[in-house]
C-alpha cells in the first residue's frame, strides 16, 4: 500500500478522470453516443476498505522517577503482589502503585531498567535502557522509519468524550508514515493493514470515559526490523489506555513480554555482535532470572515473562485493508447516461459574481480553477473524509452522495467565496470518483478503458462549470 495521503486522493483522480488541478494535467475529451450496447459481465472486485484511524507516532518504555514514583498503569495479573506476602504460584516481587492510590500496579520490566549493577568502568549494565539512551531510541525511532510501524483502529466511535462501546485493533504494517523536515510523523498518510494476519490484532470492545478509552486485552505483535534485529516484538494479554485529541492520541499500553521473545531480540546484538547492547547475555539472563514477574513455570520454579509498559501516541492516517482485482468485463457500446444519481447542473461558474471570485484567487503560478482544484484535494481528505469513506466502502446511497458532495461544495465555498452552485460541481466530482468510478479506476486500472468510460458518463466538470 501507498504511504501518505496524496495515494488516497491519487486514486479518487483515477476514478475523477478529469483535469481537476492537483489530479495532474491529463485531459480525457470525447463525445458520448446514444444508447450503446450492454457490455458483458466482468469479474468480481474486492474493494479495499479505507478506514479513518491512526499510526504510531512515538513508542517507548514508560519512564517514571524512580522505582518509588506512582506508575499509571493496569494490574495485569488481577492480584496485589508482595514481597512480604507471596501467594502461591508467583515469582517474588512488590507491585507498583497508581496515582490514585490503585494497588497490583504491573511493570517489573521497570526493574530491568533500574537496575543499580554497574560494569568495572561505572557504568549500569542495563544502562542502555534508560530513558535516552540506545534501546529507547532504536524503539521509538523504528515506529517512525517503518521499521516497526503501528496502525490503531478504532470503529463504532459515537461520542469521543462518552462511549461504553468501540471496537479496538491494532495493526502492523509494510509501509512507512509520512515524515515532516523535524523528522516527526505528518497526519492524513494512507497506510496499509500489514498482509499477514499475524500482525493483526483481535478486534476488541473498548469504553470511552471523559475522553479516556480503554481496550484489551489483545496479543500485540509486530514484525521488527531494527539495525541488525530482524525479527517479531511480541507482547500478550495486552491493555491500552490512550487519550483521544484532536486527531491525535496519547496514552499507555501494558503487557506481558516473554522472557524468549526478549532473548531472541537481545540475543542478537549481546551474542553475534560482540556485545553491541553493552551487557552480555549471561548478564541479561541473570537478570531475566531475578527480575522476571509474569507466566509462572511450576516446573522450572522460574516465571517466563516480564509485565511491561509503553508510552503510545500517534496522529490520525488512512487505513486501508484488502482489496484485490476482478476480471475485466466485456465493451459496451458508447453513450449512456450519467450514473451518479444525482442531477449535474451546467454553467455553474460562468456568472460575474464567480468569475470574480476565480479572478482574486488566482495567483501568478495558479489559475484561479486550479487553486480551487487544489482545495477540492484538501477538502476531500480533511474537512469532509468521514463524508468519503462510506462511498469507498460501497455506500453509493443518493445520501451518502448527497452528504460527499454537500461538504466539500461547501468547504470551497467557505475558502474561496465562490458560489454553492459552482462549488457544487468539485463536490460532484468527488461523489462520483468516490461512489461510482472507484472500482473501475483504483490502482492498477487508472487510465484505463474501463475508468475513462465510468468517469465520462458519470460527470463532465467542463459542462458543469460552464469554463
């Protein structure tokens, strides 16, 4: 899949089939027939589903003070653990408390992190841990590189401050997120689902409280290639607590990491690259031994995971799951009428009032149908998204297009001063790519026979418009 939002808007211009600034520069001229033949049935095609979510932004161990400061976190196991008081089954060790006062806090990976054994030149063992240092930053910048890119679903969201049920998954991904010149991830990148499902979390039911969502749990599991670590990061029984902005996120995500999970990933850089970790992995081992909290072994006496815990934000991208071509259907003959649904008006934009309009917008390098070509792009893919989903999903209702055509008429309108009317046919134009032409024309078959015929019969923006 395609990695940033102009691949979302690449393929609506494929099925535009017009010159609509920001689409390019292919002009597609031709008169239509009267009443041409049926053509025969191609086969079946797989839309893929685009879905408004979010990709990672930043991942990392969650950093407090100390081992004395109050860690927000879940208990995971469902008990309160105690040095003093073990109970039967469980591996020696104090759990942390919450910042309420919430008792069975889980995350002895944090003990790891904190660790006081120090090498002969003074410096921790598990120094490269710590908040800053090499691990933090392999993890976090690997959520940004596309070296371990992560996509969070959240669907069936009614009210973002109070909702009792969502539904929450996370998903690997191939592809890379979009980065700005500060190196941080750009909203608005369309990504793809990663296509194994193994890098698929269940769906799970999540709740919303004052703007909080919780979910889980749910087995998350990425394939990492970091440097010299090609392999998977897994974490199960997993819990998110996360903060929903602005198109925005921010919160935590809590597991139980396994202890072989963890040496298959060190055990590359400690043992077959001269300790590159700056610990051995006789030292790890120890450690693991000591400090390990989750999964009890009653056989080996040992428990064989760690209770873990990440910071976890992203910004809002375009998911995109499945999809896949069908066989080609037989010609018709030319003509037809427009399959819209929706009656197109003409000569919309000939009147003094909008030439006027198009006259102060435009600038030296854009004419002013361009700027509102370019407009027509911004508005598809932020202001009225939520709008162009359900068409691509295959909700081609005279609502649903209706609803498409409405919001981004009306969001160039706002922009510029333009008419409602000669706005109106920008807003046609996405309806139909988005609601009629989308089959015929998504990646691979822009510009073909097929995407040229829908588009024609479906909208004429030049006959629209007027100019």
């Amino acid at each position: 899949m395609a990695a940033n939002a102009s691949n979302l808007w690449l393929i609506l211009c494929g099925a535009l089939g017009i010159a609509v600034a920001g689409c390019g520069n292919a002009n597609s001229e031709g008169t239509a027939g009267a009443g041409g033949g049926a053509g025969g049935t191609g086969g079946s095609v797989d839309a893929p589903l685009v879905t408004s979510g979010y990709v990672a932004s930043a991942f990392g161990f969650f950093y407090p003070d100390s081992l004395e400061a109050e860690v927000p976190g879940f208990d995971l196991d469902q008990r309160v653990s105690s040095v003093e008081s073990p109970t039967q089954n469980e591996c020696t060790h104090d759990d942390f408390a919450g910042p309420g006062g919430e008792q069975g806090i889980d995350y002895n990976f944090l003990r790891i992190i904190f660790d006081e054994e120090q090498k002969a030149d003074g410096e921790y063992v598990f120094g490269g841990f710590r908040q800053g240092q090499i691990v933090d930053g392999v993890i976090n910048g690997a959520v940004k590189n596309g070296s371990m890119t992560v996509l969070l679903d959240v669907r069936g969201l009614d009210d973002p401050q109070n909702d009792d049920e969502v539904t929450v998954q996370v998903f690997g991904s191939e592809d890379s997120p979009m980065k700005g010149t500060n190196d941080e991830v750009l909203p608005f990148a369309t990504l793809g689902v990663h296509p194994n499902p193994r890098f698929h979390t269940e769906a799970v039911r999540g709740s919303i409280v004052d703007g909080v969502l919780t979910a889980g749990p749910f087995d998350l599991i990425f394939p990492i290639n970091i440097q010299i670590v090609n392999d998977e990061f897994i974490v199960h029984d997993s819990w998110l607590r996360i903060e929903l902005g602005d198109d925005t996120f921010q919160g935590l995500v809590a597991g139980f990491w396994d202890v072989s999970n963890i040496r298959d990933i060190i055990g590359k850089p400690t043992t077959d690259n001269g300790n590159a970790a700056n610990f051995t992995i006789e030292q790890f081992e120890t450690a693991m031994a000591l400090h390990a909290d989750g999964d009890y072994d009653q056989n080996a006496g040992l428990c064989t995971s760690f209770t873990t815990m990440f910071t976890f934000s992203g910004v809002q991208a375009f998911i995109v799951r499945g999809g896949g071509g069908g066989g080609a259907g037989g010609a018709g003959g030319s003509g037809g009428s427009g399959t819209i649904g929706l009656p197109v008006p003409s000569d919309q934009c000939t009147n003094e009032a909008d030439l006027a309009a198009l006259d102060a917008i435009a600038t030296e390098a854009q004419t002013g149908l361009e700027v509102v070509g370019q407009l027509t792009e911004a508005c598809t893919l932020e202001s009225c998204i939520a709008t162009v989903l359900p068409l691509i999903g295959g909700d081609a209702s005279d609502a649903a297009l209706r609803a498409a055509t409405d919001c981004v008429g009306l969001c160039i309108s706002d922009a510029t001063g333009i008419s409602a009317g000669c706005a109106s046919c920008y807003g046609l134009t996405v309806a139909c790519g988005a609601g009629v032409c989308y089959d015929q024309c998504a990646p691979p078959n822009q510009g073909s026979p097929e995407c040229a015929e829908c588009s024609l019969a479906c909208i004429d923006l030049g006959a629209c418009t007027g100019l």
